[in-house]
C-alpha cells in the first residue's frame, strides 16, 4: 500500500509527511496563540504562501517553506525551555521621578521635561503613568518625526479623522484639548526638529494643557538652541528634572522580585550594571539562560559571566 492510502476499514493506514508537518505547525499556532500571518512574518514569507503551504496548494519550492517553518518552530521551542521573565512594572526611584514631574505638568498645566541616558527607565516609566491616568495622551517620538507627522498623530488619538492641511489640523487639537485638563506625554522627544517642538510650545499655550517632554540628556540642549537662540521655547519650561541612575535599593528590590533571596547577590548585579535598569534585565536575564545551560544556581561567577557577554554586546 502507497503512503496516503487508506485500508480496507477505511481508516488512513499512512500520513503523508507534507500533512505531519502542516500538522505539526497548527499545534504550534494552536499552543502559543500565533495567527498564520505571524508566522509567516516570522518565516519572512507572503501570507499568500503561507496559506497555500498550510493548505498544501503551494506550487513553489516547499521544501525551502519548510526549512524557514522549521526554523521558527525550533527557535520558539528552544525559547520555551529555559526560564523567563515577563515582569510587571517595577517602580524605581528613577520612576517616581518622572511620575512627580509629570504629576505637576498634568496638574498645574506646565511644561515638563525628564532628561537623562538611555536605559534608566524613562519609556517604561511614561508608558505606566499613562496607563494608570485614562486623560494622558502619550506620543512615542521616531527619528523623522516633522511637526507634520507629530500633529496628526495626536490628532488620531483624540478621535480625529481625515486629514487636513497643518494649520487646520493644529486648530482642531487645539479645540478638542482647550482646557481639558488632559497631559500630553512625548517620548524619546529629542527626536523632534524645532518647528515640531515650537508647534508643541503653541499648542501648550494656546490648549492651555500640561505637557511633558521625555528624552535623552541632549533634549534640554534643543530646548534652548546651541546658540540659546530658542529662548522663548525654553522660557516655558516650567520643572525639568535630570534622572540619575538606580540606587542599591533600586537594584535590590528588582533583583529579589525577579529572581527571590539571592544571599546578598543583588549587589553584584548593581555593581556590574553600573545603575543602568536596561542591563540589569539584561544581566538577570541572561543570568538565568546561564544557569539553565550549566545546570547550576545564580551565584557570582554566573552574572560575572553575563556582565561579560554584556560588554561584548556593547563593543560589537
């Protein structure tokens, strides 16, 4: 009897190999909750393909399909056998900075600024505050932001549709927010060019809301111009607050929320993070990995050895 035929019963004696593995991926999606168009993004294929593959109507070359499926499928498995962690928000000294400094602009309608190297927690911070306040309005700035592009973004985000010309747009945010009371929250705002960071003092000033600005340290540069040229934007920044790196307690209290009692291990982690909250995920993550593979506690060595690879990271 040939692969796929059936017996006398009638029951399938054999299952072709291309149905194993088709089955195989719908367990996969069925388990972890993917959609077929996320897998095949992660494959880097068409969901047209992917679609046929699944249906075994793809004419093309499965075989090279099913080298990319696999791929995913054995990546995803690998995943699965070594611990994570999925924390939940953990408030730092860092963090109640930036809720106190956007508490004051929400409040009394100033315009903040939180300045300070990457990896301390400001994007982490803004996105909590922002969840936990339904009238905040938080914009998460991109490299080419125009004045253009900020502008209708937030005008999205109070319900506007269509598109207009830029003065339009910017009158109909400034109707929809005119004291409203709501904080407007701008991430990563060193990204925006002056007209987009002068529309944003306009906007202030004329909506009468609090605006809060997050960014890296050269922000506080832009607001005043190289030359202080853009002193009437800087004049109305009314709390400005430069972040400083996580204190030993900071360090402690993550440490012992991810990882529990680590006999005083939470040390190590500060010092080889240097304050930085960024590594210091990295690190227990990657402390973790190292464990598993060695089968072996956290102890010294282990996150020694994840400071390492870290530094590694960073040169290359």
């Amino acid at each position: 009897m040939e692969t796929g035929e059936t017996s006398e019963s009638g029951k399938l004696k054999h299952i072709p190999e291309a149905f194993q593995f088709i089955d195989r991926v719908n367990q996969f999606l069925l388990l972890t909750g993917w959609t077929s168009n996320r897998m095949a993004k992660a494959a880097g294929i068409s969901q047209t393909t992917m679609s046929l593959f699944m249906s075994n109507k793809y004419s093309g070359d499965t075989g090279k399909i099913k080298v990319k499926l696999t791929n995913i499928l054995e990546r995803e498995k690998e995943k699965l056998t070594h611990k994570t962690i999925n924390p939940n928000f953990i408030e730092t000294s860092t963090a109640q900075r930036v809720f106190d400094v956007a508490k004051v602009c929400h409040l009394f309608k100033e315009i903040g600024v939180c300045y300070g190297d990457a990896g301390l927690g400001k994007t982490e911070a803004v996105i909590e505050y922002a969840a936990r306040k339904p009238d905040v309005i938080l914009i998460l700035a991109d490299p080419g932001y125009t004045a253009s592009v900020l502008l209708n973004e937030l005008h999205d985000k109070l319900g506007n549709g269509g598109r207009h010309n830029l003065h339009q747009t910017f009158q109909d945010c400034v109707d929809r927010l005119h004291d409203s009371g709501r904080l407007l929250i701008i991430d990563e705002a060193e990204q925006l060019p002056y007209k987009s960071l002068e529309m944003v003092r306009r906007l202030h000033d004329k909506a009468k809301i609090g605006i809060l600005l997050s960014g890296m340290s050269k922000l506080l540069s832009n607001l005043r111009g190289f030359h202080g040229q853009y002193s009437q934007l800087y004049s109305r920044v009314g709390i400005a607050a430069k972040l400083q790196p996580l204190t030993e307690e900071d360090s402690e209290n993550i440490v012992k929320r991810l990882l529990g009692d680590t006999n005083g291990l939470w040390r190590i982690f500060h010092k080889e993070s240097i304050g930085n909250a960024r590594r210091l995920f990295k690190m227990i993550k990657r402390s973790i990995y190292l464990s598993d593979l060695n089968n072996c506690p956290i102890d010294t060595e282990i996150v020694k050895t994840a400071s390492t690879i870290l530094k590694v990271e960073v040169m290359y």
